[in-house]
C-alpha cells in the first residue's frame, strides 16, 4: 500500500513542493507574551496584598501600581539610593537599613532628591515605630517596604508638584541589634 501511494504520481516523487507558511513575527508573539506575563503578575500582586488585609492599600491604589507597571518604559525608570538609616525603634532596638527608591520617571527622582531631608524625617519616624520582633516576618517586611513606599509619596504629593509613581521600596540592608 505504501508502495502504491509512492507510485501514484512519479512526478513528484523525490522532489517536496513547499509553501510558504503564514507565521506571526516571533517578536510580537514574545511581546505579547511578555504583556500578558506583566499584567498576570501585576494582577497576582494586586490580590496577594489585598489578601494581606493592609488597611492603608485600597484596591483602586493596587491597580494603578500594577497599571504603572506596566505603562512605565524601562528606560523612563529611575533609581535613588537613599543614604543608609540607623534609628531606635520602641522595641528598644537599633535597626539600621539602606533603601532604594524606585520611580517611574527622572522629574520623580529630581523631585525626591529636592525634598530629601523631609523624606528623610518621615522615613526615620516610621522605622523608629517599628516593633523589631514583628518584623523577623517577611510579610510584615512587606508591609512595611509597602508603608515606606506609602510615606515617600505622601511627601512628594505634599511638595505641591504632580510626581510620577513611586514604584517600589527596596530594603538593601536590613540590620536589628
């Protein structure tokens, strides 16, 4: 039967007839792809914090971090390196910290560098509240990575110009004594 179907058209045989395949550019299927990875995580984060029961994070706030993730371009995004933190806090501890700011644009990050030392004071009497034990905890890490981020913008809005978002705190150090 094999041989039959070989024999059919001699013509052929030996030689493939190929057509081009109709394909979508494989950067658009990684683009998509990539969008589709970016708003799954942003929509994963949005329901992990509010499953955290934080009663400062209202959902409309998640959603436009997780927007803002998405909106921002990379090379907008803009770092500042705060200078290290040593306070007391009133688990009569010492905590010492260093922090890194993530922000979705430069005229944001000027801006934090212009109100620096009020950011600075806010910064240090929220670490100085903190109950050291509690936070040995990654989700009360979180929480307070999330109350940091939650400060350097009340402050910024306070300065009287419209600042872009602030993305994401970052706790490089984190020391308790």
């Amino acid at each position: 039967m094999a041989e039959e179907e070989e024999n059919k058209n001699p013509e052929t045989q030996g030689t493939e007839e190929t057509k081009p395949k109709k394909k979508l550019p494989v950067l658009l299927i990684l683009g998509g792809t990539q969008t589709l990875a970016t708003l799954a995580f942003g929509f994963v984060v949005i329901t992990g914090l509010q499953k955290m029961n934080h009663s400062s994070v209202t959902k409309e706030e998640l959603t436009e971090r997780a927007i803002a993730s998405v909106r921002d371009e990379v090379g907008q995004i803009q770092w500042v390196e705060l200078e290290p933190f040593i306070t007391n806090t009133i688990s009569k501890n010492s905590l010492k910290t260093s922090l890194n700011i993530e922000v979705s644009d430069a005229h944001t990050a000027q801006l934090i560098k212009s109100r620096m030392p009020a950011i600075r004071a806010r910064i240090l009497n929220l670490l100085s509240q903190q109950d050291t034990k509690s936070l040995r905890k990654m989700q009360d890490k979180l929480l307070l990575k999330d109350a940091l981020r939650e400060t350097i913008s009340q402050e910024l809005a306070r300065s009287g110009a419209e600042p872009g978002v602030v993305r994401d705190v970052y706790l490089m150090d984190f020391m308790v004594r």
